[in-house]
C-alpha cells in the first residue's frame, strides 16, 4: 500500500493492487485498520486526475477540472454565512466534506487578517489545504492552495499562523495524519507573497530518504506565546524547536519520550503542546498510544526551562489507562501562579470503562486529577486547538 503515497507510482497498478488485497477478507475493508479508507480516498483523488499511461499530464489540465469543480460543489452548500457570531448559532462554512468520495474531514482552522481581508484556511485529512475570503462573497469560495505540491491525497494535521509584523507573516501547515506513518514534514507559506507557494522547512535529518518523516505525523505547531520566533513542534514520539521563525537548517530535537525512560515504546506519539499561562518557559504535552494502552498508557510530559529538560507530569500517572489524552490550559483564571498547575485535561477509549470522553481538572492542593465532567456517548471525543 506504500504505492498509494507514491507520486510516480503507476496509478492503474496501485489500484489493481489495492483492490485485490481488500478483496482477500471483508475484514480488510472494516474502517481503516488495514488501510481501506486511505486507498479509497487516492483512488477518488487520483483516478479523476490519471490519463491512460498512469500519469498525471504536466498540463494538469485533468487534475484542476477535477479541484475546480470540487471546489465549486463544495462552495454551492456554503450559503448564508451571515449570523455566525450571533450568540452561539453556526453555520456551515465548508470546506463540505464529500463523503462519496472519501475525501475526508477538516482538521483544522486558522484565521489571518490581511489588511481588512478575512481569510480562512482549512486543512483537510485527504485533500490538501483551503482557502477561502470571509465574508467577501454570499457564498464562500474554496479553493485549494496546495495543488502546486502535486501530492493527491495529502493529509494536513495542522494549521498555525504566525504574524510578527512585516517580513514575518507565516501559515504553517503540518502533514500527515493520525496513527500513519506518512508525512512530508511541515510546510509553511509567506502570506506576504503566497504566489511564492510552499517550502518544506523540515531538516533532512527529521525525514527518511523518501522525503517522508521517519515516524507519524507533525501533531501539533505551537508558536511561542511571547517570542514569535520559537516555533515547536510535536512530530511522532519527539519535539522539534526551531528559534528563527520556522527557517529550514534551524529545527532541533528537543526532547523524545525515551529521555524520560527507556521503557517507553515507539508506540507513544506526542500530541498536544501546550504553555503555562503565567509562565511560557513553562510547557506541557500529552500523548496518545498506537498499541494496546495497558501496556504503557499515554501520559503528560512537563518541562519548566522552555524545553531544555523534561519530567513525567506525576499526576498523569494516576489518570485511567486510555488510547489519548488532549490538555489544555485554564487562561481565563485571573490570578494563576507559576507554582500551579492550570491542567484540564481530556481521555478518550479508557481501558475497561464506560464509552465516552471524559476530562480532568488538575487539583493543586491534591495533587491530582479529578474527574469532574463526561460526554457519555459512542465516538464522542474532544481534541486540540
């Protein structure tokens, strides 16, 4: 199945390939386990955008009628975008998810305001990044500004911006997706000269000799709250730093999992980064288990010198075994000290227990986790930003 994250790879081939494998055993074909949805999301990408030879035309003529009219569905079921912020009314926005063609959900959201012009960007999980003008036109417009790359079927984990005034005005985007170990690194764009398109600033040490990174995803970019020009960045079981705006040659490895203990697997990704509200030199990050969670279940890493050293956040250890564990901090809280811990923090799948998301307030007087909300319902699960 490799094939299917191959640019060059003859199309009708990985197809047919594809498609005899999942034909062995209709368990095969059960969710994504084996790789189903992926195959049927290239196959929906590519196949419209393929020509006879198995490649797609320089002229990409094929590939853009495809994305245009894609682009043009999507933006037909977006009317009416009037009203979003009245009270807590939503509306639908798009990017629409064209199930039918396996083409996946948003992952995430940013917001850039470039002088006056509202724009929107949304990563989607097999279609690349969308941009859109809000509110510029009745119906929203998406349109796809990750073509130029000529991957079909990019995943995008992750979308920040960076604005530190001129010169420095950035949309970073993280490949991959959740429990895959495909990604092509982080991308980022100068929302000063977006024509310029994409530049991979991942070092060639964080990728193998195909371009892809060695392990999972890029999760989570976090830009430092008060110094906008250290950028972290959770990838797999490790931690990437870079102290220059995210430049290519500037990211460091700052911390991998088995700095805390030996014992952890590589089945322990990183997830959520998140900073102190009183301190940012202050950071936390939770992390998810690809394996059986009873073995070593996910935990909450803390660091109090800006990354330099990192400990086991002792109260996670307490938590109920689960597959994931997202975090977040309580910055509405007048008054917090540096010496607390504001921790929320949100399980999903906990071993042997009841179905539903469930979260945690971190106790400073205990020194430990409560339990003080549920969302008791199937495939109920709350994640990050």
């Amino acid at each position: 199945m490799q094939g299917i994250y191959d640019i060059n790879a003859n199309f009708h081939e990985v197809k047919a390939a594809g498609e005899a494998y999942f034909a062995q055993d209709s368990t095969f074909r059960d969710g994504n386990k084996y790789g189903y949805k992926d195959f049927l999301r290239y196959v929906a990408l590519r196949e419209p955008r393929t020509y006879d030879d198995a490649l797609v035309k320089g002229d990409m003529k094929k590939y853009y009628e495809f994305i245009n009219g894609y682009s043009q569905n999507r933006s037909a079921v977006c009317d009416d975008p009037v009203g979003i912020s009245s009270g807590f009314n939503w509306n639908l926005l798009g990017p629409e998810n064209l199930a039918t063609q396996y083409l996946g959900m948003v992952t995430s959201v940013a917001y850039y305001n470039d002088n006056g012009n509202h724009l929107i960007f949304a990563g989607s999980a097999a279609g690349g990044v969308f941009q859109a003008d809000y509110p510029g036109t009745p119906s929203l417009l998406w349109k796809c500004i990750t073509d130029d790359l000529n991957l079909p079927g990019i995943g995008i984990s992750e979308l920040r911006v960076l604005d530190d005034g001129p010169g420095k005005r950035f949309l970073f985007a993280g490949t991959g997706l959740l429990h895959r170990n495909y990604g092509i690194g982080i991308l980022r764009m100068d929302l000063e000269n977006p024509q310029a398109g994409w530049t991979n600033v991942s070092d060639q040490s964080i990728l193998n000799n195909s371009g892809v990174i060695e392990e999972s995803h890029v999760h989570q970019i976090r830009i430092h709250p008060t110094d906008a020009s250290i950028i972290y960045a959770t990838m797999g079981s490790k931690i990437y730093q870079s102290t220059s705006y995210g430049d290519y040659g500037t990211w460091v490895e700052i911390f991998d999992v088995s700095d805390v203990s030996s014992n952890f697997p590589t089945s322990i990704k990183l997830s959520k980064l998140i900073f102190h509200p009183a301190d940012p030199d202050i950071i936390y990050v939770s992390s998810y288990a690809t394996l059986d969670p009873t073995q070593v279940p996910p935990l909450i890493f803390k660091s109090s010198d800006g990354g330099t050293t990192w400990s086991i956040f002792t109260a996670s250890q307490n938590l109920p075994p689960s597959a994931r564990i997202d975090i977040s901090t309580a910055n509405y809280l007048p008054n917090i000290l540096s010496s607390q811990d504001p921790i929320y923090c949100a399980l999903s799948e906990i071993v042997n227990g009841p179905i539903g998301t469930f979260i945690y307030k971190y106790d400073d007087a205990s020194s430990s986790f409560l339990q003080f909300f549920d969302f008791n319902a199937t495939d109920t699960y709350i994640t990050r930003h």
